[in-house]
C-alpha cells in the first residue's frame, strides 16, 4: 500500500491511499481527473473520500468526487459547500466515533481553522497501520499518545518568514495575519509533534508548505533533528510506500 500526492498547498490539496484491490482518497481540492490518474483509471476501488474542510483548496471539486462514491466530512463543511446532509453519495461524520470505509478504520477530531467544522483524521488499515492527517489548523488540543505510523501534518510557515514576506512586499499584511492566526507554523508543529508517541513511527510528511512563507527542505531538517525520524515534504507527484511491521 502507498499514499500519492495530488497536490499539496493553497493551490490544492488530494492524497490518494491504494493498494491493488482499495482505496482511500483525502480531499478533494484537485480535479478528479487526477485522482483518476493516480489510481491508473480503476476508479471502482475507491471506498470513500475524506475532506477536512469547506475551503475549496480541499473541497472545491467535492462534486466531482461524489458523483464516483462516498465523500466523508463534518455536517458544517457540507453545509458550508451548499451541500445538503445525507443527500446521495454525500456523509456527514461525527467526531471521536471511528467509522469504516471499506477496509479502512478512521476517526475525525476537530481542528482549529477559519471555517465551520474542520476537522483532522486518524486512518487504520492493516496495510498501512495507523496514519495522523493534520493540515489547515492554528494548533492542535489534543495528544496523539498512542503509536503512529504514519504523520502527514501541515507546516505551513514560521512568523518571521511571513513577517519578511509582508515587509518586503510579497505578501498582503492581512494574508500575512490570517497565515499565522489559521495555519499551523513549524514551531507549533515541533509542538503537537512533541505531544505524539512517535516511537513506532516510520516517516513524517510535512504538507500544505507556502508556498511564500514556507522551507520544505529546511522544515524537514528541523523536523528531522527534533523527532530522530524520517521526514519529508509533500509535493504534487510524491509517493510514500507504507511499511508494516514485521509479525512474530
């Protein structure tokens, strides 16, 4: 099993998890026809879509998506779509109750975001183990103590790059503002990172990096050095391919 990246960033978000036989796609923020290239047209594996939010760099393409199968997110980013709960194809979700999707175990926790109803995933399967997705999102409340596999979470900025970016004009002062009041920076995520049990985990993908403010490269050497784990960043085309613990 592996996890494609369709694009990560303000300008859209899509990961696609498959093995030969299923398959699991988070947002849906690129049009489908790349998804639909990822999975190398076999469309009928697809068990469901989750989205984390209403902005449409992660939902904007939520009604091409929910015309193939199921799209999974909160009631209040449905809403925020014009999108009416529980019509065909489209299924809202409740937070901390784990649901299935297929094959695939999943848990929605609320995030900290600019819109109504955010919300992060914690995603199980046996081929994959257990696997963190955090973008678009202040901080996180909560703690992740327990084994992770996998961590997919968003480090978007740090202040003085976004500072920088505005005093030399390569940014508005508000899209500044409102980067560091609805994003999580590198410093914050070293933070929630802190707060995880990282012993088992395997790799860390930093995603939705500005594009203006952010250093894929240099967040992941930070991240590296913090957390003694692989780190990596996520751009449109990245693949990881998921290992599983070996069984005694």
């Amino acid at each position: 099993m592996d996890i494609t990246t369709l694009g990560s960033g303000s300008s859209g978000n899509g990961y696609v998890i498959q093995n030969k036989s299923e398959a699991l796609i988070i947002e849906c923020g690129i049009n489908y026809k790349h998804a639909v290239e990822a999975l190398g047209g076999n469309v009928s594996k697809v068990n469901g879509c989750l989205v984390t939010h209403s902005h449409s760099d992660h939902a904007g393409f939520i009604q091409q998506y929910a015309k193939a199968f199921n799209v999974y997110t909160t009631k209040e980013t449905l809403e925020e779509r014009n999108i009416k709960p529980n019509t065909f194809h489209y299924c809202p979700i409740p937070l901390f109750k784990e649901f299935k999707v297929g094959k695939f175990v999943i848990k929605a926790f609320d995030t900290e975001h600019d819109t109504k109803g955010p919300c992060g995933f914690i995603v199980y399967h046996e081929e994959m183990g257990t696997l963190l997705f955090l973008t678009d999102t202040h901080h996180i409340k909560y703690k992740f103590d327990f084994p992770l596999d996998y961590i997919f979470i968003e480090c978007n900025h740090t202040d003085e790059l976004v500072d920088n970016s505005i005093k030399n004009g390569i940014i508005p002062r508000k899209v500044g503002i409102r980067a560091k009041a609805t994003h999580m920076s590198l410093e914050r995520c070293i933070n929630c990172l802190k707060a995880c049990d990282t012993h088992k985990t395997k790799a860390i993908v930093l995603i939705h990096i500005s594009a203006n403010n952010g250093d894929g490269y240099g967040f992941c050497k930070a991240i590296a050095k913090q957390t003694g784990k692989p780190t990596y960043f996520a751009t449109k085309g990245f693949k990881l391919d998921f290992v599983i613990d070996s069984k005694v």
